[in-house]
C-alpha cells in the first residue's frame, strides 16, 4: 500500500509540475502573453529541486521497507534526471531544435 501511495502522489506531482503548471501560468489576453516565462522556468526549476530532494528526505528517514527506499531514490532519480535536462536547456547546453524541424517537415508532408 506504501508504495501505491509514493508511486501515485509522484505521478501526481509530475503532472502538476509539467502541464498544470504551465497551463497555470500561461496568462493571455488577445494575442499577448502577459505571464513571463521567467517565472514559470522559475517555478517549474523549483518543484522540480523539491520533489526531489522529498523523494531523497523520504528514502532516508521516511521509510524502513527496502522496496520504498528503493521507490523513493528511483522517483528522486527521475526527479534529478528532469531537474539537470531542464537547467541544460535553461543555460543553452541542449535544444529541441531537431523536434522542431521534425515537426514541421511532418507537418508539410501530410
């Protein structure tokens, strides 16, 4: 049950952090976006430092099973794993310009 539980408030947590809230956060009025995008990155950088570092708390002293440690540092894992591509996109290391380009040579084509 622990670990129905660690794996559902995770999952819920990510879809938090990647659609809700940027869906949140995305402000329009007309044409213009009046939310900064600053602020989401921002937002979205912190959740992402949070969960981790919970999921890192929750394996070290939140659970004594081996099987929810384990689950903890694989959701803290998958935490930092996101939290490093999302800081390498923010300082210009990676970009997603070959999706872009793929995209729009689909979107041509069909």
């Amino acid at each position: 049950m622990q670990r129905f539980l660690i794996t559902t408030a995770n999952c819920a947590l990510l879809v938090l952090l990647l659609i809700g809230l940027p869906a949140a956060t995305h402000a329009r009025l007309g044409d213009w976006q009046i939310s900064s995008a600053v602020t989401v990155r921002q937002l979205l950088f912190g959740g992402l430092a949070i969960a981790a570092a919970g999921n890192v708390l929750a394996a070290l002293f939140g659970f004594k099973g081996r099987k929810e440690r384990k689950l903890c540092w694989w959701w803290a894992a998958i935490f930092g794993v996101l939290l490093l591509a999302d800081g390498m996109f923010l300082r210009g290391w990676i970009n997603f310009g070959w999706l872009q380009n793929a995209l729009r040579w689909l979107q041509k084509h069909l």
